[in-house]
C-alpha cells in the first residue's frame, strides 16, 4: 500500500538523500560544481561580469559579447550552489541565470588542480 512505512524502512529526506548527505554518506573534502549559463544586458555585461566573480566560489569560464556568460560555481554542498544560482539571477541586468551541470567532485588529496 503507497505511503505505508513497515519497522524496516527508515524515514528518508529526499533532499539529504540526493545531495549526498544522508547520515554521514559523503565523504569530507567533496564540494559541489556546477555550471551556469547567465544572459545578462549586453550594454552592461561588464559590470555583471564582475558582480559575479565577487560572489564566493564564482569564476566566468566564456564570455559572448551578445550578453552570454558560461559561470563555474564551486560550493561545498547543492543548497549553497542553489543561493548562489539565485544571487546571480537577481543581479541588476541580469535577464536569466540557468543550472546547465551539476557534480560531486570527490576531488584527489594532494591533486594540485583541486587542492587548494
């Protein structure tokens, strides 16, 4: 029968469960990434450009003069790169900010490309 919980099925927190958090699952030194297509006014893509790159964790990775921006966000879990996705789509002259990827990074101890 739908909805019924038996003594063996644990509650589960579908939010805990997707981001990887669910009872000490993921591992220590993970981080999210994820990648973001902004269109922001063309005449004004500098000064996005640089509200972006102010925000933790952000850096621009392509710029297209037509108001395209390709951002990188790195986060240490799914509801910070969430905040930072909003921040961005609520920038001044920013027209949309949408999630193109998103990964766990597991990240190597000692790799210089993701150690920091």
């Amino acid at each position: 029968m739908a909805g019924t919980r038996t003594p063996h099925s644990p509650e589960i927190n579908r939010r805990e469960l997707i981001s990887g958090t669910r009872a000490g699952i993921r591992a220590a030194g993970t981080a999210d990434i994820a990648s973001v297509l902004v269109q922001a006014r063309p005449e004004r893509i500098g000064e996005v450009e640089q509200a972006i790159v102010a925000l933790a964790g952000c850096e621009i990775h392509g710029r297209d003069p037509r108001g395209k921006l390709v951002v990188v966000i790195e986060a240490p879990d799914a509801g910070a790169v969430g905040a930072t996705l909003n921040a961005i789509a609520l920038l001044p002259d920013v027209l949309s900010a949408n999630l193109v990827f998103h990964a766990i990074d597991a990240g190597q101890a000692g790799d210089p490309e993701t150690s920091s």
